[in-house]
C-alpha cells in the first residue's frame, strides 16, 4: 500500500483528536488527558511491537525516538492548553498548520526538495490558518 491511504486516515483520527480532545477538557484537565493520551499510545504501539515482532533498537533509533517522543510529549500537552482556553475551531486549525513547518525543517536538515505547487500549497496553507483560525 502506498503513503496516501494511511495520510488520509490520519487525517480523520487527527480530526476525531481534536474534537474528542475538546470534549475531555469539559470533564478532565489538560494534563490528565494528556496522561491518557501517553498511556494509550503506550499500549497500542506496545502491543503493535508485540504482534508485529519488532527489530533490535540501535542507540541512535532509541536517542532520535526519545526526542520524538518528548516534542510529541511537549506538543500534545501545549495543544490540550490551548485547546483548554480556546475554541476548537480556532485552536486545531493553527496547531494543524505544524506540517508546513515539518516541510520547511525537511528541506533544511533532510535535503528534501518542494515543488513550486507544494511551497504554493504551503502559503496556502499558512493562509488559512491567519483566515480560520485567527479570525475572531
């Protein structure tokens, strides 16, 4: 299977995140659902290694895993803070803009290359997020 399919699924589960994280904030804090947020990670992925059967861990996969973790950690956390004192409408539109950056970081360090259609998309993009998400 192609990249797309699963692109396009997460694209729905961040849309269900977002949404079902708004809705925890009614009932719970934001470091309680971040809390949850890790330990179901935790457990789905453990399990995913335990079914799959996963590779020995080299030092730098464990170092380059840990940093992804603790900005995943660190992001997820400021998001159910912003999520926490502002409308979901506003809010997701400009945490989901984070791809541009991750695009703008993979022709710095990664050697990547955008198309002049891709780095329109991404001032696209950006737009929108000035137009949706800091509209008030």
């Amino acid at each position: 299977m192609t990249w797309f399919p699963y692109a396009l699924t997460a694209v729905v589960a961040f849309a269900l995140w977002g949404l079902l994280g708004r809705l925890a904030l009614d009932h719970a804090t934001w470091s309680q659902v971040s809390l949850l947020f890790g330990v179901v990670t935790v457990l789905l992925f453990a399990s995913a290694g335990v079914v799959r059967g996963g590779s020995g861990w080299t030092t730098r996969g464990l170092a380059l895993g840990a940093l992804t973790g603790l900005a995943g950690a660190v992001g997820i956390g400021l998001f159910y803070l912003a999520l926490e004192r502002g409308p979901a409408s506003q809010v997701v539109p400009v945490i989901g803009v984070y791809p541009v950056l991750t695009a703008v970081l993979a022709v710095v360090f990664l050697s990547d290359r955008l198309t002049a259609l891709q780095t329109a998309g991404a001032v696209m993009a950006v737009a929108g997020v000035l137009v949706v998400g800091l509209a008030a």
